[in-house]
C-alpha cells in the first residue's frame, strides 16, 4: 500500500469510529429528551382539558351567583318572581334542577319537585356543605331524588345585609360533564377521566369505574398516585398496563379537590409526538448518521483490504454522485414530512375551533369547518359551493338588504379594514339565528380568499331581550298608577255629565242641543281614556325588527308616559327641540328607545323627589329635555336639579344590578338596559355627569341615511 493512501485511510477510519462514539452519546441524550417531549406534550393536553373544565365550571359559578344575587330583592317563598327566576337560572347554565333551601326547612324546586313531607333540606349534604364553607362550591356526585342520576350540585349561601337566608343549589347532570371530556383527544385509544384527592374516580368514559373504583386500585405502577397528588398539582407517570407502557398526565382543577387526567398508551403517544416535534427527527437523522458512519468504516476497511490485495488506487465518481443524490432525497423527504405535518396540525385547528369557520371566495364558501355545520344544521356539501347570501334571510333586521350589505361589508375588508359585525343566518330548518361575525380577506396562492369566524348569539340576545322585557314589566306598576291617575278626571267629567241629566229632566232642559253637547263632551272623554289605553300598550309591545323613526316623537310618548307622575310629584318638565335641525330621523328600535326616555325621565324624578326630602326649602322639580342635532348625529340631554350622583358611584351606575335607590325600589337594571339599548343595538353612546346643580344625561345616536 502507497504511503500516500495509507494516512488518508488511516485518518478516515479514526474519524468514523469518532462518529459513532459521538453518535451514540447524542443518540442517549436524544432519546432521553424525547422521552421528557413526549411527557410535556401529554401534561400540555392535560392542562389544556383542565382548563376548559375550570372555564365551564367557571360559567356555571358566575350563573349561580348572579342569580343568589337576584334572590336578595325577593322573598324566599314559591312565589311567580322566584319560580320564575329559578327556571331563568336552569335555562342559562343548562341546569338539570336550580332551588332553594331556606332556615326554615322549607324547599323552593325550580322544577317543580314535590319533596316528601318529612324532607328537610337543612339535612341534605348539598345544604351543609354551602353552610360549612360559606361560599360557592360543589359537592361530590350523588343520586338526585328528582331526576333520580348521578348529579354534582354548585351551591352558594344566600346572605342579604349580613344575614344568612338559605341555600341555593344547581345540579348539573353528571353526563354534562362526562360530554365535555369526551371532547378532549388524546389521541386514538386515550382519554381524559376525574378523580378527587382521595383517588375515587369521579367522571370516567366506563360508568363501572364512577365511585366505585379508585385509581391507585387500578394498576400496581399507579399504587403511589396519591402521593403524586401530594407533592404537585400537575405532573406525568409512566407505568405498565396489561404488558404495554402507559402514560397518565393530571393536573389538580382550580377552586376544588379533583384531579383531571390523561392517559394514552406510550407507542401511540410516540406516535403523536413523532408528528409534532422536530426531536424525533433529529432521532432518525442521528441513527442514519450511525449508519453512515458504520458504512464509511467497513468502506474504509474494504479499501484498504482492496488496496492491499491489488495496490492500485481507484476512486468511483458514481459513488459520490449516489452520496450527493441521497442526500438530496433526505432533504426532499423532510420537507414533505413536514408539510404533511403542518398540514395536519392547521387541520386539526381548523376543526376543534369553537367558533364557525368558513372559507369562501367571492362570497362563494370553499371550505368549512365541523362546527359550521353543526351551526347551520347542514352536512358540509350543503354549505360548501353556497354564498353567504344564500345562508342568510333576504333581509337584515335593520331592514337592510342582506347581499347589498354584504357586498359593502366584503369591499371594506378588501380595503385592508378587518370586520366585527352582527348577523342574521338562515340554518338548514328555516329558522334564523343571530350571529357575531368576524370577517377578514387574505390573500393565499395568488387568490384573494376570505376567512369568516361565526359565532352563534343567540342565547345571549334571547337574554337580553328576556331581560329587557322584565326591566319594563317591573315599571308596570308606577304605570298602572300613571293610568288611573290619567283617568280620575275623565271619570270626574263623565260622573259629572250623568249627574246632571236628572236636573235637567226635572228642569224641562233635555232638548236635540243639550244631548248632543252631552254625547260630544262624553265621547271626547272616552276618546282620551282610549288614547291612553293605546300608548300604555305600545310602550310595553316590544319592537321586532329595526326601522327609522322621529326621535322628538319619540320622546314626546316617552313625557306623555310619565306626565301625570310628573304631575303628582309637582315636578315640572320643559321640552326644548331644535327646529332648525329636523327632522330628527335615526335608525332603531322605537319602543325600546320610549323605555331608555322613560327610564331616565324617572330616575331625573326620583332624584328631585330624594333632594326635597333632605332638604325642605329646596327649589321646585324641574327637569330640562333638550333635542338638537349636531352634525351627523342627534343629541337628546336629559338634566335635573335633583340630588346629583355621588362622585364615586358615577362610573357604577350602569353596571347591572348596582342601584343608588336601594333594594326597596330600584333593580339595578334599568340604566344598564338603557345602555344596550343606545350604544349596543342603535350604534350609539349614553353618558352621565354632573351638573352644577342636579345630574346630566347625554343620548347620542347616529342619523339615519336619507
């Protein structure tokens, strides 16, 4: 062998076998590594589903402490109001019971269970344990008497000014929770189940295993669980299951005692971790290099035993063009890889959205995802090929042509400008449904595409409509007073008209003249009584659909409404209207915009009727309504000199629920409808300030197009 041959062969093969000792450490640390990879991405779905579960059970909290909230300005008892209030309660958090248990030994079922005549709430475990923690939380799974399955109750002490009342409680079906966690998906064959800190299986995809099984009973490598509980709120355990390895992720849920956990096997969850992390590339890439190493070693040693049986030096130019080419497949077979798996990962996205999605082109849908057809009622070839006029009534609410606007909405987003909107949509049934939708262009592959985000609304409109209704039937009342005091003098005339006919009789005065000033007189009497009869029973009939109407009208129903109680509280009101800026002509909801005036109107009244009372030599109740228009918009002041708002309440008073008036007469709810109505439904602003002497409210509202 040539001296010159010899050394490059030499060094080549020490470089080789240096190779493959460096392979194998890095091989070690990477497979350690992945096994630390695979562990995180198992404790990531785990904290992901802990999560969700802490948001629903997050939800249902707010729920029924909104509602504990309520019970405050009612009695206690099966009365219409709190019955009413308990069912409201059942239907928001999709409650299989909501009720009450008072001191008294007394149960208020919201849906309307009969208890036995020896059951006293005061024993059951759900009341002791609202007693004993004195705040909101949930018990542990029980047979329920009414529905007679396995439920968990969220119960809450009812406390007003300091004194405990009752107990309110919701059950909650444990299925509920068990379709929650099946959405969770760990894989193919995994799944997520809950357990409390003693290891008692409390929600699992097997109902044998529910409250029956504990976990550390389960499996021997899962026998120290709880000492695992002990020491963190989260972690990750591998251990055998039938002669396969296991993985089992928790995480402790916030605000209780229950543990949340995965489990999936170890070669599936290799498998998954193989499709998202880049490590296990780096594994494949490390065993080839060991190939390659050990190929360029038995290379080495070949040649040399060639050289040294024939002495000759050769050198292959195939060879290297076969060492060029594979690597030029390894680098093609990578990026494929991992645009397959990129390509899944966005499809998943895609799909476990909570939200609608579509994709359209031209308005014309290319694509969409699992929840838009859940949302639409449609399979998804009835969505895919179908604009978004097609899949929306051919009317707005606002009376608005649905493809005209449409297509204004569409060149917005083409100018760059991303779209928030609400919408009416037409599902498969016929029946509409209001959306929140979120629209944005992009563009992908020389096309402009545009991605839609469609959430459904329509328990949160069909709640605010449901609330704003009740908001007026509580002024129903103080009306009902309005109208018998609007009546008392037509009533005096008539009286008056019937108790002179027998004067007149007796008088020889009845003639042709005198019975038709009689029947003039009364008719116009009647007409008056009618006339109010007719604005009282427009002010409580809600109004559908958007339309455009004359807000100086609207605000004089609003004052013919309130004048006689104006009247009987010596308050004197002054409308004041801008005759140069008329008309007065926004877009809205009339009826509902009477009741924002007549809430404000009211509350001005009260607040003078609270100054007189602390202040005996106060000046006469005056209320100022002014109505201008300001450029492209329509200014409606409300100002009085009554007793003002206290500096610090200011930026409460339209919060719901918060009232100045106290329980007695005020719910809290009035300016806070007020709000919704002007700013949410009419595109407007409603602001409060004080003035120098008494308060100031402000309605701004946008000017209808011609």
């Amino acid at each position: 062998m040539h001296q010159k041959t010899k050394k490059p062969l030499i060094i080549l093969a020490l470089l080789s076998v240096l190779i493959l000792i460096v392979v194998g450490v890095t091989y070690r640390s990477t497979t350690v590594l992945v096994d630390q990879t695979i562990a995180d991405h198992q404790q990531a779905i785990a904290d992901e589903a802990t999560e969700m579960t802490e948001i629903w059970l997050s939800q249902q909290t707010r729920i029924l402490s909104a509602t504990v909230a309520s019970t405050s300005l009612l009695p206690l008892t099966g009365n219409a109001s709190t019955m009413r209030l308990l069912k409201m309660a059942m239907q928001a958090g999709h409650f299989s019971d909501v009720y009450i248990g008072t001191t008294a030994g007394e149960l208020i079922d919201g849906a309307d269970w009969l208890p036995p005549a020896d059951y006293d709430p005061r024993q059951r475990p759900w009341y002791r344990r609202a007693v004993e923690t004195g705040e909101t939380s949930f018990t542990t799974p029980y047979i329920d008497l009414v529905t007679n399955e396995l439920v968990i109750a969220m119960v809450s002490p009812i406390m007003v000014d300091g004194t405990f009342r009752g107990v309110m409680g919701a059950d909650t079906v444990l299925d509920t929770l068990v379709t929650n966690l099946s959405t969770v998906k760990v894989g193919e064959t995994g799944y997520a189940f809950i357990v409390n800190d003693k290891g008692t299986i409390l929600v699992h995809p097997n109902e044998d295993y529910v409250l029956k099984v504990r976990i550390q009973d389960t499996e021997p490598g899962l026998a120290d669980i709880l000492e695992s509980f002990g020491r963190s709120p989260a972690g990750t355990i591998f251990y055998r299951h039938a002669d396969a390895g296991q993985i089992l992720s928790y995480r402790k849920i916030s605000g209780s005692s229950w543990f949340l956990c995965t489990t999936i096997p170890t070669a599936e969850a290799y498998t998954l971790s193989r499709k998202t992390t880049m490590l296990f590339v780096a594994e494949m890439v490390l065993k080839v290099l060991a190939v390659l190493a050990m190929a360029t070693l038995l290379l080495v040693v070949g040649s040399v035993l060639i050289l040294f049986v024939f002495r000759r030096e050769y050198s292959t130019t195939l060879q290297k063009q076969r060492e060029e080419i594979t690597g030029i497949n390894l680098d093609l077979a990578w990026n494929i890889n991992k645009r397959k798996e990129l390509e899944k990962h966005y499809q998943t996205l895609f799909n476990v959205a909570n939200d609608g999605i579509l994709v359209s082109k031209e308005l014309i849908c290319i694509e969409c995802n699992e929840k838009a057809t859940e949302v639409f009622g449609h399979q998804r070839h009835g969505i895919i090929g179908r604009s978004l006029v097609d899949l929306s009534p051919t009317d707005q609410p606002d009376g608005k042509e649905s493809a005209a606007r449409l297509h204004q909405i569409l060149a917005a987003a083409n100018a760059g400008k991303h779209q928030v909107f609400e919408w009416t949509f037409r599902r498969a049934d016929g029946s509409e449904f209001p959306a929140e939708v979120s629209l944005k262009t992009l563009q992908l592959d020389q096309e402009r595409l545009c991605l839609s985000s469609i959430r459904d609304i329509s328990k949160r409109v069909n709640a605010e409509q449901q609330l704003r209704q009740a908001q007026k039937m509580a002024a129903m009342g103080e009306m009902l007073g309005a109208i018998a005091h609007q009546w008392r003098q037509p009533l005096n005339t008539l009286s008056t008209y019937i108790a002179s006919l027998p004067s007149a009789h007796f008088n020889n005065l009845i003639s042709k003249n005198f019975i038709d000033t009689l029947v003039a007189g009364a008719d116009a009497q009647i007409q008056f009584m009618s006339k109010t009869i007719d604005d009282f029973r427009h002010y409580f009939r809600p109004t559908k659909n958007k339309e455009a109407f004359d807000v100086a009208r609207a605000v004089d129903n609003a004052i013919k409404l309130l004048e006689p109680t104006l009247k009987q509280n010596k308050v004197n009101l002054q409308l004041q209207v801008d005759e140069e800026g008329r008309p007065f002509v926004v877009q809205g909801f009339p009826s509902e915009f009477v009741h924002v005036v007549v809430n404000i109107i009211a509350n001005a009244r009260d607040a003078i009727i609270e100054r007189r009372m602390s202040d005996a030599e106060a000046e006469p109740g005056l209320i100022q309504v002014d109505i201008r228009a300001v450029s492209e918009a329509v200014l409606v002041q409300v100002r009085d000199n009554g007793a003002g708002i206290p500096r610090h309440l200011i930026s409460k008073i339209f919060t719901p629920y918060f009232t100045t008036k106290g329980t007695t007469t005020g719910t809290g709810i009035g300016l806070y409808m007020a709000k919704m109505i002007v700013e949410k439904e009419m595109n407007g602003a409603l602001l409060a300030d004080n003035m120098e002497a008494g308060a100031q409210m402000t309605i701004r509202l946008p000017k209808a197009a011609a």
